[in-house]
C-alpha cells in the first residue's frame, strides 16, 4: 500500500505498490508520499490476536457463540484501523503540500 499526492487536485490517493502513481480522482501524475505506519494500525493488529487468542483459549461447543466472542473484537480493530487510515492519509496530504510548496 502507498499513499501518493496529486497536486493537480490537492488529493491523496492510498493504492497498492503495483498500480501507477496516479491520483484516483483526475488520473493525473502523482507522487508518492512515504508515511509511516500509525499506532492504530499496531492497535488493531493486537486487538485482533487477543481476540483470536480469546475464541482459541475458551472452549465453547457452538460456533455462533465464538463469533459472538470474536465480534466486539472485530468492530474495535476496524474502527481503529479506520481511524489510523484517515490520520495516515492526513498526514501524507500534509507531506504532499509540504513538498509541493518546495518545489514550488
């Protein structure tokens, strides 16, 4: 995954490493903007194992209970993981202008 700048548009476009750095919105040429990953990220991670360690560990029969487990462990990591994407995305639209007022 990489987050590219457009700054025909004053986008940012989060693509995979294969696509062509073209912003999403006008296809126009882009530049990549390199960000790091957020603590949301490795939250939702962690949230994930320890929920998956928690339906692996209790030892119930019925698999509808085990996803009843596994769900507020879910819905916590992709809230998380949600929120460190638009913090990612902000901070790389900040980079991308940052760079394009060097450029000029």
């Amino acid at each position: 995954m990489k987050y590219v700048y457009c700054p025909s548009c004053d986008e940012v476009s989060v693509l995979s490493s294969m696509e062509d750095d073209r912003c999403q919105r006008c296809r126009r040429p882009a530049f990549p903007v390199r960000v790091s990953r957020r603590w949301q990220y490795w939250a939702s991670a962690g949230v994930l194992l320890a929920g998956t360690a928690l339906v692996v560990v209790t030892d119930l029969p019925q698999v509808e209970l085990r996803f009843g487990l596994l769900l507020p462990f879910l819905l916590v990591a992709f809230s998380l993981s949600t929120w460190g994407l638009r913090a990612a995305k902000a901070g790389a639209l900040a980079r991308g202008r940052a760079g394009r007022a060097r450029t000029g």
